[in-house]
C-alpha cells in the first residue's frame, strides 16, 4: 500500500469543517498544528506592529494514494481554497515509507478494494 502525505493550511475557523469533510472523503485521521503563520503574495497588514491577520493551522493527513485526490479536492472545496481569497491551500506529496498504521492500513484496504 503506498501513501501521500496531504498537507493543508486552513484558516482556524475552518479546521473542523476541513477535517471532517476529510473523513468523509476517505481520511482516516488528521495531525493538528495551531498557529500557523505565513505570508502570500501581499505582505500582511500592521497596526502599530501587531499583524493583523487570523491564525491558521496545518492539518497532515496521511491517506492511501488512491484517495489523495478525492480528499485533496474535497477539502479544497470545503475550505474554499480556490474562490475565498487568503482561505487557504492544500498539496500532496509522496510518502516513501511509513511504520506505525498497521491499523488503519487494514479499514483502507477494505475501502480501496471497493474503488478499485
């Protein structure tokens, strides 16, 4: 079974709406990092040198191939990443091995059986 490693950086008044669209979408668990901080193309806005933008998290789900894209795309959708402005974004990236998901890699092969 191979995986990709979804990496997802949401506004934190979305993070339970992402995750649990996740789950639905095939996800079978997320890693939460609070306050998260970045900068896009436009450089943030100060008062008196406090920034005033919202905190976002990281969200790191490691899913089964198969179902990186549904999940990708999913969350996407639900985090309005491509039509809200400074929502968010998500990416993938190959996972060259993983120990510690026995568990889990016994409900994904029952899902991707189903898939495939």
């Amino acid at each position: 079974m191979h995986f990709k490693l979804l990496i997802a950086l949401v506004d934190d008044s979305k993070t339970d709406t992402v995750i649990d669209a996740a789950r639905e979408a095939g996800a079978t668990g997320t890693t939460v990092i609070n306050n998260a901080s970045g900068e896009g193309i436009e450089k943030s806005k100060t008062f008196f040198g406090l920034t005033l933008e919202t905190q976002r998290d990281m969200l790191l789900m490691l899913v089964e191939e198969h179902l990186s894209r549904h999940i990708l795309e999913t969350i996407s959708r639900v985090g309005e990443f491509d039509t809200q402005k400074g929502a968010g974004m998500a990416f993938q990236i190959d996972v060259e091995d993983a120990v510690g998901i026995n568990h889990q890699i016994e409900k994904l092969t029952e899902t991707v059986e189903d898939i495939l």
